[in-house]
C-alpha cells in the first residue's frame, strides 16, 4: 500500500528539482518580455500554439495579452490558432492534422509577428511544421519545451527549455513562464509605447494618412482643396 503523502512528496521532489536550472532563465524571460513589448506596441502580434494541456496554457497567455494581468492598459494583439475551431477541423479534414497550425501561421503571420509553440515533449508533428512555416514567411518563432534536444527546439529561433522529464512538471513551469512573459512585457511596454511615438513624430509628413492635421479639408467643385482652421 501507498504511503500517505508520497504522490504529493515525489510531484513537489521533482518540481524542486526542476526548479534550480529553472532560475538560469531569468534573463532569457526578461529579454523575450521586452522584444515582445517592442513588436507588439509597434502593431506585430503574437500567435501561440499547442495541443491537450499545452493549448490550454497557450490560451491562458493570450487572455492576459488581450486582457491584462495587472494594471488596466492597451489591448495586445495575441492569437490563440488551436481557439480557431472551425479552421482547425477543416484544415485537419483537407490537409491533414499535421498542417492545422502552419496553414493559420502562413495566413496570419507577417515579418515583425512572434509565433510561440509549447510542448512538453517538443516532438509534435503539427507545431514542428508550424515552427517551420514561421520560417518561411518571415515570423520569429520561440518554443516552450521540455528537456532539449527536441525537434521543436531544433526547428525554432529561440527555445525556453524546463530541464525536466515529467509532463506536469514542464506544464506547470510553462505556465509560471507565462506569467513572467507578461510581467516583463507589461515593465517595459511604457518604454516600448514611448519609442513607437517618437518614431511617428519624427517620420511624419503633413497630408499623408495617419497624420495629424490642424484644420478639415474641403474640396470646392474645381477640386481644390482648401484648408479651414478648427
């Protein structure tokens, strides 16, 4: 018979475990959180993937993006493909599962845009293509696996990795992962904002869209256009 408290003792052993080389992360964390503020502050958006638990925890991610998980500010474009249920199925149904993620990744990934991939065993057929159609158009993509190397790792720009090989243990590190995403975003995405807004000032160019115009043009019936002072 099972001791009492042994399946609580041997999961937080191996969390523990986890933990130590866990802590050497924290710059990779910090630097993830302030590219991502920059991209998507300049109008870039993050697509995340996964399957089973991994997309649940992928969703979780884009709910603190499009919602907050602090302080009230801006939205933040962030995709969750796996949500996109009817793409998914039919992608699956004509194309096969294989290629449910890197369809939506060439139809919605554009150069400046971040595609996220979890897996725990960082062998899955559908996000390894996906890391792989990222490539193609131009998307930077970054992995949350577990122990390296994996296929998914190989197949990424960049790949947190949780030096472990129980399941539950990555999945809960991935979720502590995304937890510090955001909190690194949202430190520097004042800063991020600020350096979007300088760039407008010093590219802009009176009468082009987007600008800011002191009066409202009217067009006379000889279409010239005469500017009158608001």
């Amino acid at each position: 018979m099972m001791p009492a408290g042994s399946l609580l003792d041997t999961h937080l052993t191996n969390l523990a475990a986890a933990l130590v080389p866990y802590r050497r992360c924290e710059s990779q964390l910090a630097r993830w959180g302030t590219d991502l503020a920059h991209r998507l502050a300049s109008g870039g958006r993050l697509l995340v993937a996964g399957n089973g638990g991994s997309a649940a925890e992928a969703q979780h991610l884009t709910a603190e993006l499009v919602g907050k998980l602090h302080d009230d500010r801006q939205p933040l474009s962030a995709i969750a493909l796996h949500a996109e249920t009817s793409a998914l199925t039919a992608i699956a149904n004509d194309y096969g599962y294989a290629d449910v993620y890197a369809r939506q990744v060439r139809a919605h990934g554009r150069p400046g845009d971040v595609l996220l991939l979890l897996s725990t065993s960082g062998t899955s057929p559908n996000l390894v293509s996906a890391a792989q159609a990222a490539r193609a158009v131009g998307v930077t993509s970054w992995a949350l696996t577990g122990a390296v190397p994996n296929p998914l790792a190989d197949a990424c720009d960049d790949v947190l990795a949780v030096a472990s090989g129980d399941t539950q243990v990555v999945q809960e590190l991935h979720l502590v992962t995304s937890h510090l995403l955001c909190e690194y975003l949202e430190q520097e995405l004042p800063a991020a904002l600020a350096a979007v807004a300088a760039a407008a000032a010093v590219h802009h160019v009176p009468g082009e869209p987007g600008s800011v115009r002191a009066g409202v043009d009217v067009v006379l019936d000889g279409g010239a256009a005469q500017q009158i002072d608001a």
